[in-house]
C-alpha cells in the first residue's frame, strides 16, 4: 500500500521536478511553481506522505486551527494581518523615473504603508532632484516608524523643506547625509537625537552644537578629522561608541578648540571596531589615540607614505600590552622610495615573523612599484588596484584569494601580454590602459590569466585608443555576462559600429553608455547619429558631449529607454529656443531636468526621465 502511494504521489508531480541524470533518486528545484493550480490543503501534502511520518495528523491539527472565514482581501486572516505588518526599506539610488513615480502613486493611495517604512535611502546623484521631488509627494512626519534615512547629495533647495520635517522623526536610529555642494551643519542641528545610534557627518565641527546630545550613539562615520579631535573629544562625548569609521585622519582638520591647556583624555572602552581610510600622522601619534582603546577587536588603517608605520617592533609590543583583544588587523602601509630600498625591506619583512603569522595568522606580502613600496595584510584591505609594468609582487608563499575583495582593476597593455602573477576573481570594473609608446594588442589569453570576467559589470576602454580590435572586445562581452555599462572613446566607438557581430553585442548587453571626452562631437554627420541609436536603442544612460544642442532632442526621440541623461554642451546659441524646446520635450517625457552653467562655454544638461 505504502509503495502504492509512493508511486502515485511521484507520478503525479513529475512534471515539477528535473531528474538528475547521474542519480534518479535524486532532484533538483523545482520549476513551474507559479503555474501551478491551488490545491487543498491535503491533497498538496499527498506527495510527502512517504518523506514526513503521519503527515496528515499535521495537517488535521492545521486545519483546525484555521477560521473557516477568509479575510476581505481573500487571504489568511493571520497572513493578511502579517502581510499589514511588514516592514519595508525604499532605496531610491539609481532608480528609474517611472519606478520611482509608481512607487510614489503607492503610497498616496495607500496611505497606511507609509507606517510601514523604517528605512529610506533618497538620491540626487543622476536624478536630478529626486529628493525635493519627493518631498514635494510626502512629509517625512508622514513616516512614522522611519528609523533610518540617508540622503545622498543633497543641495540647497532640500535643506528649507528638511529643516521642518527631520525634527518631528523621533524614531530615527541611524541618519546619513553626503553631500559636495553645502554644509551639512544645518541638517545636523535638526535631527531628533533621542534615540539615534548611527550617525555620519563631515567632521566634528558638523555636530559641534549638539554635542550634549551624542551620549547614545554607538556608531560614528566621520568623513574628515584630526588626531586632537579623537584625543579630547571623541569619547567624552560619544562614550558608548562601538563602531568608528574615518575616511581621512590628518593634522589639515582644524580642532574644535584651540588652547595650550592641558586635556582630559577619555578612554573608549566600548569601541570594538576602528577603521581608518587614509591617515597622515606618525605611529608615536597614533599610539596616544590606541592606548585610550583597550577593548578594540577590529582594526583596519591606510597610509601611503609613511615610514615610521613599518616599524613591527613597536607594533607587537602595542598590540600586546594596549590591543590585548585585538582579532582582525588588516592595513596597508606604503613608503616612498626616497628611503634605500633594503632598509624598506627590512622593515617589512618584520611582520613576517612568528608573532605576526603563527601566533596571530596575519599574514603579508608586498609589492615595489616605481615610487612606492607597500606591505598589506592578506586577503588586499582595497577594493580598487592599478597595476602598471613597475609593479612587482613579492610573498614569502603564495596565498589564494588574495585579492578576492578587489571589485575595480586597472591594468596596462604591457601588465597583460607578460607574466603577471596577480589574479582578480571578484571584479566589478575593468579598466584597460595603453602604456605610451606602446603597439601591442592584448592577448586574450593573458587577460584572463589576470581576471575573471564573469562577475564584469562595467568596461572602461576610453584610454586604450584604437588598439581594441572588435574581435577582441567581443570574446570580452561573450565572457561577460553581467556587462551592462561601457565607457569609450567617441572616436574608438564610432570606428566600431560598422562590425556587425560586435553591434549585437552591444545592442543585448549595454545598458549605459558613457561616451564623454570634452571637445570631441559625439557625431560628424547624422547618418552616424542614425547608426549609435540603432545599435544602442537598449541604453538607459547616456552620457556624453555634444556640439549641437539641438541634436538633444532627436536622441531623446530615438533612444527610447532612456531614463538618465547627462549631456555636456559645447554651447547654446539661442538660448530660449532650446530652454522653449526642452521644457516641452521634458513634459512629454515626464521628465525632470537641470541645467548648469547654461551662459558659460560648457552647460551641462542632467535629466531622469519617466515615460509613461
């Protein structure tokens, strides 16, 4: 009877699975669930009969338990409240018009999930005001469970509206702010403190007047700061600090106060993890800070040119007597060789002892480049790497996956068609470089020697010059799967465009073209323009330079998936024709756009675009 059932059940529901060719038993996920039809409860759990002991005792105690009334919306009663009560977190970077408007259309006519968003992320970086313009939909008071909101590039015109809604957001934990164009003071001396606990600034001075109200915040990314601010400061009034990320640590960064007096220095015995982008002090100066951190577990450090770093005897002896905790240390020292090449060496090879690799398991190698010598810890702390012929590795034994962390290469013609002993299985970007004076064309063997391309999603060849042969670039497309962004010469491309093969490439896989070199047309004729639109009718970015401002609009008419443009002017000579002829056009695209510099040599036009 058993065997009976065994076999109807899988009968019945062989059409959902793949049998594995190498053992029957045995199968992979399924596949055309969607298309299934809604079973009862029972007759769904028949197939598990033989896999799930008394299955249908559970099934019985399940259905019990379930009210014999759907929901009004047809679902669950317990299921529809679950689904009521999700939170949700809206990240509106690089985000395309239309889907940032219909999300927007969501919440105006469902008012109720607003109080569902505890985590918002809005950008103007390629958009063109998406902040203001989402501020122009909703209050930020509207969201009143929001605990965590970052907003990228903000400008002026955001700062009025932001100043009245960030007070009344009394649930917000973590805040982030970057921006180039303002001061980000003003925005900090509104935000509701109360129950934040992450937090990023510029530097001290962005928090100075509410530093009476920083005692819960655990986490700190300062963007740029001295060493006196973290003696005297830091942790007087950020006691229970745990996490401390500092892009850029140097003597530049002015204090808060500028006295002779004699400091309290505060201890940050919370503080697990410190991470240091780019420090410019001595190691006798740092020393003062590390010896105020007693419980640190984490630490990563950079800097590049800066022998009294590699000195690994005062190391071990601070890590031993002050970092008694201390897990993970990961750094990268650089030295200039200005110094003797053998003195930096002998310097290095002091982290290659037994304290560092068999007590620790910190593990080093180094490299020596024409000007510099570094020594980093294994696996590479930076997610970007150029290599040039000069750069030699050296290890003391080979390791895997040294540079498994390293998501943007730049390589050297000369680096790839010779022995090079670096390989890169993670990378995002790929930049390709033609040493001057160098003919050679990259041998794709070599290349991919060096990198992975598998995991490739933007190509920069705009140094190479001509030498990129199209049968060349298309092994690299046919390897690339993920590649969806290309960034080239306007010339090279347009050299390109008449090799068929390599056009349907480019038509199925690019999806932004970065075409920008300043001076140069983007077309000398419009049979050309005709050409990069047929081709490149699947882009969604675009960014280039023009010398016509009118042939703006013939682009916007013909590359219908446009969503982001960023297009460098040479000029505008009728001024109002244009701004006439774009407002219209931007009307029909339900668009947002910007110009900057519109009476100088050089506007730049910035538009998100929605088609409806």
């Amino acid at each position: 009877m058993a065997e009976n059932v065994n076999v109807q059940s899988r009968r019945r529901n062989s059409h959902l699975l793949i049998t594995d060719s190498d053992n029957p038993k045995t199968f992979s996920p399924i596949i055309g669930f969607a298309q299934e039809p809604l079973l009862p409860l029972a007759d769904a759990c028949t197939p598990l009969t033989d896999i799930v002991y008394d299955i249908f005792t559970y099934v019985s105690i399940a259905l019990e338990h379930t009210p014999s009334h759907p929901a009004d919306d047809r679902l669950n009663i317990r299921l529809s409240k679950l689904i009521q009560n999700i939170p949700y977190q809206l990240n509106f970077q690089n985000t395309h018009k239309n889907i940032f408007d219909q999300l927007c259309t969501t919440l105006c006519s469902n008012p109720e999930i607003k109080h569902q968003i505890y985590s918002l992320y809005l950008s103007n970086k390629d958009t063109c005001g998406q902040i203001d313009r989402f501020l122009s939909y909703f209050s930020l008071n509207d969201f009143s469970n929001l605990q965590s909101l970052t907003l990228t590039e903000i400008n002026q015109q955001n700062i009025i509206k932001l100043k009245l809604m960030l007070p009344s957001l009394t649930h917000l934990s973590s805040f982030h702010i970057t921006s180039h164009l303002i001061d980000d003071f003003e925005i900090i001396n509104t935000i509701s403190m109360a129950n934040l606990r992450t937090l990023s600034i510029i530097s001290f001075h962005s928090i100075q007047t509410r530093l009476s109200e920083t005692f819960n915040i655990t986490n700190l990314t300062i963007f740029s700061c001295s060493l006196e601010n973290l003696f005297y400061d830091l942790f007087k009034y950020f006691p229970l600090l745990k996490y401390l990320n500092l892009r850029f640590l140097s003597p530049y960064n002015y204090p808060l106060k500028k006295t002779d007096e004699i400091m309290e220095k505060y201890s940050g015995i919370h503080l697990k993890q410190l991470s240091i982008g780019l420090f410019k002090y001595n190691f006798d100066d740092l020393k003062i800070f590390i010896q105020q951190t007693p419980n640190l577990e984490n630490f990563i450090i950079y800097t590049k040119d800066n022998i009294s770093m590699l000195n690994a005897s005062k190391w071990e002896k601070l890590i031993q007597t002050s970092l008694i905790y201390l897990k993970s240390f990961q750094f990268k020292f650089g030295c200039s060789r200005q110094y003797a090449d053998k003195l930096i060496l002998n310097k290095i090879h002091g982290f290659q002892n037994d304290f560092w690799c068999k007590q620790h398991h910190w593990y080093t190698e180094y490299s020596i480049e024409k000007y510099y010598i570094f020594i980093y810890t294994i696996p590479y702390l930076s997610n970007t790497l150029k290599l040039t012929l000069d750069t030699k590795r050296c290890s003391k034994e080979k390791h895997s996956n040294v540079f498994n962390k390293v998501k943007n290469v730049s390589l050297y013609d000369d680096v790839i068609n010779n022995e090079c002993e670096y390989y890169f299985s993670n990378i995002q970007t790929l930049e390709l470089l033609m040493t001057k004076g160098n003919r050679n064309f990259i041998d794709m063997y070599y290349l991919n020697r060096i990198v992975n391309l598998s995991n490739l999603k933007h190509l920069n060849i705009s140094e190479y010059g001509n030498m990129l042969t199209s049968s060349l670039l298309v092994e690299i497309l046919k390897q690339s799967s993920k590649l969806t962004w290309l960034t080239i010469n306007p010339k090279d491309l347009m050299l390109l465009l008449n090799k068929d093969e390599l056009c349907i490439y480019l038509n199925r896989m690019i999806r932004k073209l970065d075409i920008l070199k300043y001076d140069y047309p983007l077309f000398n004729n419009r049979n050309e323009m005709n050409r990069l639109c047929e081709v490149f009718v699947n882009i969604e970015q675009l960014v280039c330079y023009m010398m016509e401002s009118m042939d703006v609009v013939f682009l916007l008419n013909q590359l219908k998936q446009l969503s982001m443009v960023n297009i460098y002017l040479s000029s505008v000579n009728d001024r109002e024709y244009f701004m006439n002829l774009l407002e219209e056009e931007s009307h029909k695209l339900n668009s947002i756009y910007c110009i900057e510099g519109i009476d100088t040599k050089a506007p730049k036009l910035f538009m998100w675009i929605g088609r409806n």
